[in-house]
C-alpha cells in the first residue's frame, strides 16, 4: 500500500483554516468599527447643516416677508416645524430619525424670530445625537448661534 496516496498533502489543515478565518474575522470587525463611527460623524453633519439652512432660511424669510415666524420643536416625534401662522401648514417640516432627540424647556419650546431677523427670545437647547449631547445656544444679537459638545 503506497503512503502518499492515504495522505494527500495538497490541503489545508483544520487548525490553518481556523487561523486565516480568526484574521478574517478581526479584520472585518475592525473595518465594521470605523464604518460606525463614520456614519454617526455623517448623521451629526447632516443634522446641523440642515439646522444651520433652516435658520437662515427663516431668518431671510422673517426680512423679506417682515413677519415673526416660529420654529417649534416636537421633542418625542424628534422633528421640528417652522410656521408663520399656526392655521396654514407649516413653511419648513424637518423629520429626523430615533437618533436625534431634542430637549427643551417644558414652557419654552418655541424659537421666535424678528421680521429683522434676529431673535426675540434667546436660550439655548440640548441635541442628542446617538447618544453624543450638544449644546445650540441663542445668544442676543443678529440671531447666530453656536453650538458646543458636552
């Protein structure tokens, strides 16, 4: 009975397969790691340019329509609206998913613009964005804010 023809050496061993798989499956895990990371840098991007468009755009629509229009925040739905008059529908309707959540004074959910653009009652909120906390303040003057990381 010949010897080299039981055992075929052209394969891989059990324990080299388990060896290329474990540095696969690291590898892999690492890469997944930083996707996630990225992706929540890209959702807190995203949720502050449109925050940053929407106050400009109400901000030019409070001096070209020389109204004072209101962004209202729903905090449970995590959305807000921006309306000039409570009985039409609502200029600007931001959505945002499960991840974002804001949090405002229970009286004080409401920011109110100046036909001249600026805002009359200046405050700050809390934004939450997977897990990561915000800080978005409105201070007096030409209605800017700034935002800070908690």
């Amino acid at each position: 009975m010949r010897r080299s023809h039981l055992f075929n050496d052209k394969g891989f061993t059990l324990i080299e397969s388990l060896v290329i798989l474990s540095i696969i499956i690291v590898l892999s895990t690492m890469s997944m790691s930083a996707v996630s990371s990225v992706q929540q840098q890209n959702l807190t991007d995203y949720v502050f340019e449109t925050f940053e468009q929407d106050i400009f755009y109400l901000q030019q629509y409070s001096i070209l329509n020389q109204t004072d229009p209101t962004l209202l925040f729903y905090p449970d739905d995590h959305r807000y609206i921006v309306y000039d008059n409570p009985f039409e529908p609502p200029i600007i309707n931001r959505t945002f998913n499960e991840d974002v959540t804001f949090h405002t004074s229970p009286i004080n959910h409401r920011l109110h613009f100046k036909p001249t653009g600026s805002i009359i009652n200046p405050g700050s909120f809390h934004i939450t964005i997977n897990s990561q906390q915000y800080n978005v303040t409105f201070p007096f003057g030409k209605g800017r804010y700034y935002v800070t990381e908690k």
